[in-house]
C-alpha cells in the first residue's frame, strides 16, 4: 500500500508549505511518447530513448593515478602505482582500473579538461559554468534541468525527465540546480541514504542540516492517507491556489502544482519506486555491478565502499523507466592526505561499476543512445604532499566517455610529464556540457531556454561540441 508522508516542506527560495506530499526540489514530470517524439522531430534526430548517465566522482579524482599515468615522473609525483596496457594500442591506464582497460575500446579518455572553477562542489559539472560566472538572475541551471524544461511534460506523469541521485557535496550544495528556470524544472531527488551510506565531512554536517528540506523526496505514504483521500486533496489544493496562482509573479505556484501533480503520479503509478528496487533485479547482474572487495576496511571515513558501484545498476533502470538524465556520485577523491591508500580502494569501485555499466548497456542494446561520462570537479596536484596527499589542481583534469553514438576507443588531448598542465587539444569543461547536450539530439548554439521574465538564453556561452567523439 502507498503512503505519503506529511508535514512541512520548504522550497529552495525559503517558502514554506504544508502538504500531504514531502516533496523537494523536484523536476517536471516525466516523458510523454508523443511529446519526446515531437521534440526530437524539431531537433532532427529520431530517438525517444537518448539518454544521460552522469557519474561525479565526489573530490576531485587524481589524473595521474586513474587514467593518464606517468611511470617517467620523478617518484614523489608518480607513486607506486604502475601503469598497464589496454584494448587500445599505446594506451595506458593506471593499474588499478583493469576492468576498463579491458574494454579501453569503448571509452573515450579526456585527459586535458581546462578551466577548472576549483570549486568543492558538481555545479560546474552539471553546467558547464563556474559558480562566479556572471548570468541572469538566479544563475545557470544545470544540464538536466535544462533538459527537464525542454522536454516539460504533462503534469502528473510517473517518469521524471531529470533524478539527482548525487550524496556528498553535490547534495549538500545542490549543485543540479535549476538556476534561472525556477524551482519546477529542478531535479527529482529521491532519497537513498538507506541504500548508500556516504558520510559527510564534519564542516558540511551542520550546512546540510540546514539545507536538507526539501533537499529530498520521499517516495512513501503514511497509514492514514488511502488513495480516495489523497485524490481528493489534490483537487482540493488545486481549488485553494486557483486565486494565488494568478499573482504568483515568482512562479512559486506553478512550481508547486508540477511538483504535487508529478508525486501524485509517481506514488500512484509506482515506476519509480519499481525502478529504485533493486530486489527486482536478476540477482547476477546486481552481482555483476558490485567488485570482490572487504567492505568493512574502508581506508577513510568519508570514501564509500564497493556497494556504492550499485548506483550504477540503479541509474540503468531508471533510464528503462523512462528518465533523461540520471546523475549518480562516489566518493571521496578528496585526497589530501593518504592519497595510494584510499586511491586503491576507491578507483578500482569505479572501475569496476563504470565497466559493468557499459557492458550492460551494451548487452541491453541501449549503449548507442545512453551517453556515460564520468568525471569530476578538478584534477590533483602531480606531487604528492607531505601527508602522502594529492592536493587541489584545477590546471588541469581528467573525464571518461562512453556511449552515445559517440566516436569512442581513443585519448582526446595530452598533458606533460607530470600530469600537470594541458600541452595538447585542451577541452573545456563547457565542451563536454554541449557534447552531451549533442547527444539527446539539441544544439547549444541555437536552443535557447526562457527565464522567469520571458528572457531568452542560449544553453552555454563558448562551448563547442568535440569533435572527435562526434564527427
């Protein structure tokens, strides 16, 4: 039996309501077939199944101990992390990514992304923008609440367009915002702390108790609230906001219509919560996700444990149930100190989880329309620090691609022998953005999204699409 909790909500922009609903920062409602089609018609493409799978690496992953590594440097910048061979000639990884090696040939490796904010946090890239740059009033969005906008459905749908599944900072600081859109293009955050745990660093604790309404949803009705009732509330509310609605100048109104139409559709209907069982799933595909490792010898309280590779598996079903942009996140690669020893727990739980992904997408016929990128907020200092650390480096940094369409099986770009600065065919951060925003089938440079004024904007400001993943 459903059950929706009750009690007080508070949106983004601090207004607070009672509702039958808890809900959060949620995104338009999911995908009408006809509507996905006739969007996709006007952009040229003919897929009503291209997709997102967004994987933040919680940190700032270490260049040079992941994907570019560089056994000539000096040992106090290489470590003892060796390299090893891949599927692709000349190629090198570092050795604790095996499993990607082994299939190189589906991966594109960026090894010299640029223009790093430097900031701790995903805005930039779920954007393609620094927090500083200047823009409208109430910021940039990022890419899946642009997507969630262009693709704005009937109310009331089961399938958001746009679910945050982002822990750590990326939650904390609600970097998957909805910027200048307003709140009803905003992500679907269900809440999944009870099936990963990601404990936050002692400073952020007290920023994400305060933060932490509305932050996430919950996808439960309590006992006392039947179906009957609950339809009837929702026309009821319907009635009380008729006459705010209309000077409603803020738009907080139609916000909170989409987001009580979408939860009515999502706790009637039960996709989601179907799509967020894992239970449901082949038992030995789940196995196939998740690395042979200890869980219990995490080597820091904050890093997440080989069970942490299942959001993944998770994010694929959310696409089968008819998501556009999934966004998912591990952690910590915030290596000051201790930097080998939580590398070889952590990226090899990437690795792992990012190979099985690709590979079941494959076998599910589903990798030509889903692009995979994973990536983070900076690159790490090329010397390690006298806590055995990585520090942080925004010269330069590191993304895998996979997926798509995309033209995959090579290295894009180049960095010297240090893994410290960009001396070939830099990428912008931006570029990756307008990459993907090529992959669903819109073009950056001439779609524009309105904001609250009727305003015009274009998606990115000088990004290009790259192209040697799409020419």
């Amino acid at each position: 039996m459903l059950n929706v909790e009750g009690g007080r909500f508070r949106h983004c922009d601090g207004v607070s309501r009672r509702s039958f609903l808890r809900v959060g920062a949620l995104g338009l409602g999911g995908l009408s077939l006809a509507d996905v089609l006739r969007a996709e018609s006007i952009a040229g493409t003919g897929s009503s199944r291209r997709a997102i799978i967004h994987i933040h690496l919680d940190g700032g992953p270490p260049q040079m101990d992941m994907i570019d590594p560089k056994p000539d440097a000096p040992v106090e910048y290489r470590g003892d992390i060796k390299p090893i061979g891949t599927t692709i000639a000349g190629l090198h990884l570092s050795e604790l990514m095996p499993k990607v090696a082994g299939a190189a040939h589906r991966f594109a490796f960026l090894r010299s992304l640029v223009g790093a904010d430097g900031q701790h946090n995903a805005f930039q890239c779920q954007s393609g923008f620094k927090g500083s740059d200047p823009g409208p009033a109430g910021g940039w969005p990022a890419i899946g609440c642009v997507v969630a906008k262009l693709l704005e459905k009937k109310a009331g749908a089961s399938t958001p367009a746009f679910i945050d599944l982002m822990q750590g900072r990326g939650l904390v600081r609600n970097s998957a915002r909805p910027g200048f859109l307003g709140p009803a293009s905003g992500p679907f955050r269900p809440d999944i702390s009870s099936m990963f745990k990601r404990e936050l660093e002692e400073g952020m604790k007290g920023e994400f108790s305060r933060l932490q309404a509305g932050h996430t949803t919950s996808l439960r009705m309590n006992d006392e609230l039947t179906l009957g009732r609950l339809e009837d509330r929702l026309s009821l509310l319907k009635g009380i906001d008729r006459t705010r609605r209309v000077i409603d100048a803020a738009g907080m109104m139609g916000a909170f219509d989409s987001f009580t139409a979408q939860a009515y559709g999502i706790l009637t209907s039960g996709s989601i919560a179907e799509a967020m069982d894992l239970s449901r799933e082949d038992p030995r595909t789940v196995a196939r996700y998740v690395p042979p490792m200890q869980e219990s010898k995490l080597a820091h309280f904050t890093s997440e444990g080989p069970q942490a590779a299942k959001k993944l598996l998770l994010a694929r079903r959310l696409i089968e149930a008819g998501a556009r942009v999934v966004n998912v996140s591990i952690s910590d690669f915030d290596t000051h100190s201790n930097n080998f020893t939580r590398m070889k727990q952590l990226v090899p739980i990437v690795d792992h989880a990012i190979a099985a992904l690709v590979e079941d997408l494959s076998d599910r016929g589903m990798l030509d329309e889903v692009t995979v990128l994973a990536w983070g907020e900076f690159g790490r200092t090329p010397k390690v620090n006298k806590n055995a650390g990585r520090d942080h480096w925004p010269k330069v940094a590191m993304g895998m691609m996979a997926g798509g369409g995309l033209n995959v099986g090579q290295v894009i770009g180049a960095t010297d022998r240090y893994a410290a600065e960009a001396i070939d065919r830099p990428v912008h951060y931006q570029d990756v953005i307008a990459t993907l925003y090529h992959g669903l089938g819109i073009n950056p440079q001439t779609t524009t999204v309105a904001d609250s004024t009727g305003r015009p904007h274009y998606l990115l400001k000088h990004g290009k699409v790259i192209r040697e993943l799409t020419g």
